[in-house]
C-alpha cells in the first residue's frame, strides 16, 4: 500500500508539473485571432511571449504576459500584460472569467508614431502623441459590456502629397454603448476642427459619423477635399459618415 500511494503522489507531482511548464503555444493558436495575429509564441501559460500584429495602422507589438496566481482563487485567470513596438507601449491587468468573459483593468498605453502611414482613402502619414488610460473594460460575448476611461492625442497632424495638416489636440471620455466602444471626440487649436462620435467593436467595426468645422485657417486645399467629400449642413460646418472594418 505505501508503494502504491508513493506511486500515486509521484504520478499527481509529474502531472503537476507538467501543467505548470505547459508550453503556451499548445494553449494559443498560433494565427490569426478574429482582426489580430499572434505569431513566435514562447513560454509557458503562466509567464510568455508572442508577436502581436493587428491591421494597419497598428504597429507589430512585443507581447508578455505573467499569471497572477492570487486571483485563481476568486475564479479568474488574471495576468499582467505589456506590449512594446512602433513607439507604443502599453501595460494591462487582464482577466479571464467564468464563461469567457474578459476584463482589462488599469490599461495604460502611450503612442508617439512620427510617422504612420494611413488607410485609403486618406493617404499619407499622421505624427502624434496619444496617452489612454482605461479603468475598466469588459468584453461578454464579443460585446463591449462596461468600458470606463480617458483619451487624450495631442498635436495631431497629417502629412500627404508634400504639405501639412495641423489638427491639433483631441479628448475622449471613454464608455460602452451597444455592445460597442464609444469615443466622443472634439479637438481643439486645430486648422481644422473635428467634432463627433466613434463607435468601436471587439471585432474591429469602427462607425459612427464626424463633423468638420473649417475656419479661416483651413488650407484652400483641405477645404476642396471637404467640400468634394463631407455633406453640408445649415450651420457651415460639413459631416463625414465613417463605416471601417479595422
């Protein structure tokens, strides 16, 4: 009997262990993820690595992550995470929840690209300098069901065809609508305002509708774009519809 429980002890120990070594690229798949990839996948499920790529115009990320073993016992899979790459850097507590629930808590990030390229139809390059800061997010069945946080960019500008767009500054109070991110934004000492709503899904759905507001500092050329592409309205301004899948 001794025999046969030592057996048993050595036999739950191996298991043990095996699953606290367990590689994490047998437990991530390694491709795409719905809009993003996540590719050279090393470690193990508690502490690892991997290459995140997503569309354009996000950069390809450095991706780690490390279990927090505590909040197994309220029934959660949490890690700290953190992501470098393209001038971005951001760092999150994120959770895994009974029935696939997941919660990012604490999200910090910082952007400063000098020059990313942009999506048609808008060609060219844009250089700013954007801090999110995201209390709380929580995805339910692909659904943003919570989401609470601060958007700030500042001095935004676009480059194109040799000259120069200064949008300047945007804020955002971030929260959840239907299922979706929602972003009011409004600029500010920008040569051309901006004002609006965004509405962003986990599958990376980006809608919802702008209003531009020329000024005397426009560009004659930017204000031609505007008034060959954004629908007037009574007050002088111009809207611009967005439908994008990221």
């Amino acid at each position: 009997m001794p025999t046969r429980r030592l057996l048993l002890v050595a036999a739950a120990l191996l298991l043990i262990s095996l699953l606290a070594h367990l590689p994490a690229r047998l437990l991530i798949p390694d491709g795409p993820i719905g809009a993003i990839r996540l590719e050279r996948i090393g470690g193990d499920w508690r502490h690892g690595v991997a290459m995140l790529t997503a569309p354009r115009p996000t950069p390809a990320l450095q991706l780690s992550w490390t279990l927090a073993p505590m909040r197994l016992l309220v029934g959660e899979l949490t890690y700290g995470m953190r992501a470098t790459g393209g001038g971005l850097r951001a760092d999150a507590e994120v959770a895994l929840g009974v029935g696939g629930s997941l919660t990012l808590r604490t999200a910090d990030l910082a952007w400063a690209p000098d020059a990313m390229p942009l999506r048609a139809p808008l060609p060219g390059t844009a250089s700013f300098n954007a801090t999110l800061d995201l209390a709380q997010l929580v995805i339910v069945d692909g659904a943003v069901r919570e989401a609470m946080g601060h958007l700030t960019v500042q001095d935004l500008r676009i480059s194109a065809a040799g000259e120069q767009l200064r949008l300047g500054d945007f804020v955002s109070e971030i929260s959840a609508s239907d299922g979706a991110l929602r972003l009011p934004l409004r600029s500010s000492d920008g040569e051309l305002g901006i004002s609006g709503e965004l509405y962003l899904t986990p599958g990376g759905h980006l809608r919802g509708a702008l209003i531009l507001h020329p000024d005397a500092r426009t560009p004659e050329r930017v204000m031609a774009a505007v008034t060959a592409f954004a629908r007037p309205l009574a007050d002088g301004s111009y809207q611009i519809g967005i439908d994008l899948q990221l």
